[in-house]
C-alpha cells in the first residue's frame, strides 16, 4: 500500500472514530494491548517517545492503560501525510 493510500485509509478511521465517540456509541477508548496488536511497532514506538499518552489509567493492580482511538489516528494521520509529502519532495524532478 502506498504512503498516500495509508493516509487516505488513516484519514477516514479518524473520521470514522470521531462519530462513533461524538454519537456515544463508544466510550472511543482502545487498551494498550489492543492498540499494539492493532497499530504494531509504529503505536509502541509512539508511546515510548511520549508522542502519544494514555487518556486515562484504570485503578487496581494492573493498571491498564487506555487511549483514545482518535488520538491515535491523528498522529497516525499526521506521520502517514508527513510521510509522502518527504516522498514527494525525494521525487521531484
């Protein structure tokens, strides 16, 4: 898939997922394990670098935390569009 096909998909999840929370049929909350079977190393990556940080932490022994899926999906539309803007600007004649 190319960077502008990425983008495209990312954009429409965005907006998909602001819907969805805006409407209430989600509390538009994803937990850290599920994004990164979701997201892969590009979401972990993102959490190391304190790029993106938990909407909240559950009380309790585990802890677990929790992201907002629009979140999410900006900064993956955000990288994605930064992505094939540098690409346009390596092929520029």
């Amino acid at each position: 898939m190319s960077n502008l096909e990425a983008l495209v998909q990312s954009a429409a999840a965005q907006g998909a997922a602001q819907v969805i929370e805006t409407l209430g049929l989600s509390a538009g909350e994803i937990a850290y394990r599920k994004a990164r079977d979701i997201y892969g190393k590009w979401f972990v990556d993102a959490v190391n670098n304190g790029r993106i940080r938990p909407s909240r932490v559950d009380d309790g022994p585990r802890g677990i935390r929790r992201f907002r899926i629009v979140d999410i999906q900006k900064l993956k539309t955000a990288d994605l569009m930064l992505a094939e803007l540098q690409t346009r600007e390596i092929n520029k004649p």
